[in-house]
C-alpha cells in the first residue's frame, strides 16, 4: 500500500473511531470522510461498507489495548502498570461499546484480537497478583465485567470526568489486596 494510502486509511479509523464510537450506528460515513479529511469515496475505497469500516475501527481499538498491555506486562511496577491498564480500558470502553454492532456477530479479525487482548490482560493481572496488588481471587472475567458495567455507565450516562477518575480508583482499591 503507497504511504499516502496508508496514511489516509489510518485518518479514516482515527476518524470512525470517534464519529461511530460518539454517536454508534448513527454517525455517518460522511463525517468519517469529513473528520479524516478525505472524500466520501476514499473512504468507501478503504472500507466498502459502513460494517466493515466499524469492524476496522473496533479491530483498531482493540489492537491499541493489546499493544499497551503488552507494554505494561514487562512494566517494572506491576502495581502501576495494572492500574494504568485497568483506567484506559474504563476510560475507552464507552468507545468500544458503541462500536460494538447490535448483533453478536463479529467478524473474525473482532474476535481475534479481542481474545488477544484478554490473554494479555490476564497477563498483566497475574503479574499483579503475584506482585500483591491485587487479591490472588480475581479473575478475569470478573475484572472484564467491571470494566464493562462501568463503561456502560460511561456511555449512557457521561459523567463528569472527576466522578468518574473516582469511580475508577474504587475499583482499583476493590480488586486491590487488603493491607490489614
């Protein structure tokens, strides 16, 4: 793919990822192309469908948690890293779930880097763990639906973000190993 190419498709996903992950299936291809600086048909060149311009964008999303949760797996203080990795994916989940299509069906490349991501981050978890940051008890799939229903509340609610930063440092202390 030429450079330019290259450049205005990553334009297009910054772009989708906002327009779609504010406004889910009612934004619009057209303020993609607008936002990203590009005519509509650049973007239908990229992207043939609305679907598989959302699918790109949450494919994105995704892969941007896996990198930073790659990174902070070799973070030296795993304490830090797990509550750095825990913020962003509050703080971003709102954009995911909007993104996320009515049905269940992903497509493929969706649902493979969504279970890369989650191995990471039980990674980062377990690191935690055997750091004792956070109680040995914790699974994933615990920590996932919190990070989930406080997302949820993001994106229906839009809190203020000093509510929010609280929020998410209750969470943190909640998962956290009790100092008696």
């Amino acid at each position: 793919m030429r450079q330019d190419a290259r450049e205005n498709r990553d334009r297009i996903l910054a772009a989708a990822e906002a327009v779609f992950g504010d406004l889910g299936a009612a934004g619009s291809t057209e303020e993609v192309a607008r936002l990203a600086g590009v005519g509509i048909a650049t973007v239908f060149r990229h992207f043939p469908t609305k679907d598989a311009l959302v699918s790109a964008a949450l494919v994105r999303h995704f892969e941007h948690l896996l990198t930073r949760a790659d990174a902070l797996a070799a973070h030296p203080d795993q304490t830090t890293a797990w509550s750095i990795l825990l913020r962003e994916m509050i703080e971003t989940g709102a954009t995911k779930l909007t993104l996320l299509p009515d049905d269940a069906n992903l497509r493929d490349p969706v649902l493979a880097v969504s279970g890369r991501l989650k191995t990471a981050v039980s990674a980062v978890l377990r690191r935690a763990q055997e750091a004792g940051a956070v109680r040995a008890r914790v699974t994933v799939e615990e920590v996932y639906l919190l990070i989930r229903a406080l997302s949820q509340a993001t994106a229906t609610m839009r809190p203020d973000p000093p509510v929010l930063d609280n929020a998410i440092k209750v969470i943190i202390a909640g998962l956290a190993t009790a100092k008696d």
